[in-house]
C-alpha cells in the first residue's frame, strides 16, 4: 500500500510538472515578444534589454526558445524590426524594397500595399529633415541684413547645421578664373587648404562644370561635397560641404544653400573690400581697376541666349570694353577698343560704354548710339582719341541680328560647330574721329544654335615668341572644338583665353577681350538647353528636384 501510494504520488508529480512546462515554455515566448515590442517603442540608449533587442532586430530566436515556436506574430514583427529606418540610408534601403515588392501590372486584383511602420517611420524622418533645411535658408535670409561678408562663414555655420551640414567652406574665383580661394577666419580655415587649383582638382571640375562631386569621406561617419556656387550663371566659386547623410535630401538642402549663398555674396560684393582683395592674386593697373568695375557678369543665361565675356591681360586691362544688356526680347551686344594701352586708353574706354548705355536707354537705335559715343569722345578729347567697335541687336524672337561696325574686325559666326565665317558689313570711321563715312545697318538672319563672336584684335594677334600670330582660324578650332566636347561657353573662353595667354608666353601686349552669344531660340521658358550651355547643375537633378517640389 504504501509502495502503491508512493509510486502513484510520484506519476501524480511527473504529470504535474508536465502540465507546467507547457505554460513555462509559452511564457518564455510571451515575454520574448513583449520585449521585442519595447524594442521597437524608441529604445533608450541604455535599455538593459539592449542585448536582446539586437537579437531581435537581426531576426534571431530568443536564447530559450527556437524559430520555430515562435508565433506568426512574434515572427512579424520580427520581420518589421529589422527594417526599422535609423538613418536616410536604411530608408533608401526600404524604398527600393518597396518598389521590388510592389504588385506588378499584370496582377489582376492589385491591392494598395499597406504603410508599414519602416516607411511611417521615413516619411516622419523626412518632414523633418525638410523642416531642417528651411529653418536653414530662413535663418539666413533673416541674418543676411546685417551680416558683413568677413562673418559670413561663421552665421554659415551657426544655420547650416538645422539642416545637418557639419561644416560648410566657402571658396570664391580669382579674377582670372584660376584659383579658388577660401573666404574664411582663423577658425575655419584650420586644416584646409586656403587656396586651390582651378585646372587639374576636383574642386576644380565642379567648378568648371557646374557639377556637385564627392570630396571623400569625413573624419566622422558623414560625406563631403564640393558644391558650385552660381549667381544666376555667373560663376563665383565652390562650397566644400560636410553632411551627416547622402541623398537626394542632401544634394536639395546643399543646392538651395549654394544658390542662397551666391545672392549674399553678390548683394555685399559692391560695397566689399574683402570680396575684391579676394579675388586678387597680384595688384590691379589703375585702367583695370576702373574697367572692371564698369563690366556686367561674365555669363548671362536664358532659355533665348546664352552670353559670356572675357577679358586679358586682367590686372594690366585698359582700352577693352564688353556690354550686354537683355531688355525684353532684344539682347544688345557690344564690344569697344580704345586707342592706346595706358590709362587714357581705359578713361575713353569708360566714356565710350558710359555714352552707349546712356543712348540705349533712352531708345536709341544702333546708328544713333554709335553716333552718340562720337559725340561724346569727340567732346572730350577733340581729334585726340578714339574707339573702335561693334554694336549689335539680336531680336530673339526671330533670330535676326541687325550690327554697326565702327572700324572694328568683323563679327564671327559659328553655325553647327562645323563651320564659320565672317559676317560682311561694311565698316564705318572709328568713333571719335569724326571721318563723315557713312554709318551703315546690316542684318544677318541666324539659326537656333549659332553663335555670334565679337572680339578684339588682341586676341588674334597675339603672337609666339618665334613671332607666329595666334590667329583666327586657331581661335576659331579652338571654340569649335571645345564646343564638341561639350564644355559649357564659359570654360570654353576661360580656356580659350588662358590658351591666348601661354601661346604669347604668358604676357599680352594687347588687350584680348571676346564676347559669344549663342542664340537659341524664342522661348525664354524652354531652358534645357541654356541650363547644359550655362553648365548649371545636372539636369537629371533639377528634375529631380522639380519633382520633389511638386511632392504633397
């Protein structure tokens, strides 16, 4: 009996204790989806579970119970973990996987993919990130008022990391187009190079280019970028930029603050001395001083032309002239040489421009415009001084352009980047001479894509030191070909002026000033092909953006 009682106590223990495992094992599995749950609520930093819910988001099974006891839930939210989004980059992950999961076409009943939590959680992080880069350009257009340029960098600095930008540089052009140079104070300019090559670095390209590139990796976890700085097309120089991320929010915030940062520049350069010591690697003449001072940009861009100037020797420059000027669908071009190479020669330069633009704007045709310089040199200096010159008149609507040549070499068109010739007009005297030759208008109907040179003899003339003259069918290749390598009308003339420069052993003894308009076309909105002329940022990113502007 009492064998009996203890044997069947014994299996009433066993049964017992098998009962209780059961609930032993599920409360395991329980408290192992509870705690994958507290893992997905935002886990402190320093959550003692933090061990365990590593395990969870790699997808792995609880230390005390397999895979396969989990329940479809526990599995589930498994699966929602590992793709949690914790930076920009795992929400660039999730959205490829959304598109591979999306219902394809051919599925007869697709539904309307539910919003998981991974992607609540990057559409979250992506207003905020938004919010980040307008608290950005708001506090600096605020802070743009009263901001002196030698404190830009610093209230750069002080916005710039609302939109998650560690450390953003500023470097500026020379005047001759090759150097970049850092605006900066002591602090920032620590560790980087103040001054950078145009010709041969990668800063340089995305100058030349208009191309935002990769600088490399940070001392941290970000990226760096070299950004182009453009004032409309004008080219100011280049941003070096620090980011926490790198995506297409990245690439917006850091365009929309180059473009914001070009508009200070340009709205404090009359008044600052430390933009023009800048832009200066040696000292100015006294003609140049005042030359450049009288010129408009150097690029001008819309969806009818696209404008660009240059002139050499630029810190020795003086009876050399450019003006362009955009009123409607008129573009008025013109381009003076003034006898002489001393600082007369950049006062009757100034007096020549000066009159032109006052006639212009008054309403004067081509005839009476020049005539309008005559009188003005003439008055001032008698017999004694003159101009040369071209003023022209492109109607973009039409494509016809009606000129004046005042003993000036000819314009040159370039049609289709195969051929080019000179436009035949026949010249009048120079301005300020007071000769009584008959003053003619010519007109030459031109075609979407041509483009129209106007230059000065320095530019042709320059000689080798064997004596050879650079000439015009040298200048004339070396625009055709540069065209055809698909380099934007500004760095085709930085190039071809540099090439001017070398193949006269570095010192001009004349002035060499060109000026290009390419016309093409009567849309001023159709701006695809000016933007690539104009070398603006890619144009797969400006859609890019477009579309994002559009987004709800």
């Amino acid at each position: 009996m009492t064998l009996a009682r203890t044997k069947s106590e014994a299996t009433g223990a066993e049964q017992t204790r098998g009962r209780r495992s059961q609930p032993a094992g599920r409360a395991i599995v329980l408290g192992s989806e509870r705690l994958l749950r507290r893992c997905l609520d935002f886990p402190p930093a320093r959550d003692p579970a933090h061990d365990h819910c590593q395990t969870s988001r790699l997808g792995l099974a609880p230390p005390t119970a397999s895979a396969s006891s989990w329940p479809s839930n526990w599995l589930k939210a498994a699966s929602i973990s590992s793709s949690t989004p914790r930076t920009a980059n795992d929400c660039k992950v999730q959205s490829n996987r959304s598109e591979q999961q999306a219902p394809q076409p051919s599925d007869p009943s697709p539904r309307m993919p539910q919003q998981t939590d991974a992607q609540k959680g990057c559409r979250s992080m992506d207003l905020e990130r938004e919010a980040g880069g307008r608290r950005m350009l708001a506090g600096l257009l605020a802070a743009s008022h009263l901001t002196p340029i030698d404190r830009l960098p610093y209230v750069v600095a002080d916005h710039a990391q609302a939109a998650g930008f560690t450390q953003v540089l500023l470097y500026l052009g020379d005047l001759q187009r090759r150097v970049l140079r850092l605006l900066a104070g002591e602090a920032e300019s620590q560790g980087h190079e103040t001054e950078l090559q145009i010709d041969g670095t990668t800063p340089g390209r995305a100058y030349q280019y208009g191309h935002i590139l990769p600088a490399g990796p940070t001392k941290s976890s970000g990226t760096s970028w070299w950004v182009p700085l453009l004032d409309g097309t004008e080219r100011l120089g280049v941003l070096y930029v620090e980011a926490e991320q790198d995506d297409d929010r990245t690439q917006e915030d850091m365009d929309r603050l180059a473009a914001l940062l070009a508009l200070m520049i340009v709205s404090k350069r009359t008044s600052s001395d430390t933009l023009a010591k800048l832009g200066r690697t040696e000292r100015l003449s006294l003609a140049a001083e005042m030359q450049w001072n009288l010129m408009p940009p150097s690029t001008y861009a819309d969806g009818r032309v696209v404008i660009s100037a240059s002139m050499e020797p630029a810190y020795r420059i003086s009876g050399d002239a450019y003006e362009y000027a955009i009123d409607g669908p008129l573009a008025h071009l013109s381009i003076f040489d003034a006898m002489g190479h001393d600082t007369a020669a950049g006062l009757c330069a100034a007096l020549a421009l000066g009159a032109c633009r006052n006639a212009r704007r008054t309403g004067a045709g081509l005839v009476a415009k020049s005539e309008a310089v005559e009188a003005a040199l003439i008055e001032q200096y008698g017999d004694h001084r003159y101009a040369t010159g071209i003023l022209a008149t492109l109607d973009t609507r039409t494509g016809m352009l009606s000129w004046v040549n005042r003993g000036h070499h000819q314009p040159l068109i370039i049609r289709g980047s195969r051929w080019s010739t000179h436009l035949e007009c026949p010249p009048s005297h120079p301005m300020g001479t007071d000769l009584g030759v008959e003053v003619i208008t010519c007109r030459e109907q031109l075609e979407p894509g041509d483009r129209i040179v106007l230059y000065t003899d320095g530019v042709t003339e320059a000689r080798s030191p064997g004596g050879e003259e650079f000439g015009l069918a040298r200048f004339t290749d070396f625009i055709i070909r540069h065209h055809a390598d698909g380099l934007p009308v500004p760095e085709t003339l930085r190039r071809l002026v540099h090439a001017v420069l070398v193949y006269h052993n570095g010192t001009l003894q004349d002035d060499a000033t060109v000026l290009l308009c390419e016309w093409l076309g009567p849309s001023a909105e159709a701006t695809d092909q000016a933007s690539a002329l104009a070398g603006l940022p890619d144009e797969h990113f400006q859609q890019h953006s477009e579309h994002r502007s559009r987004r709800p």
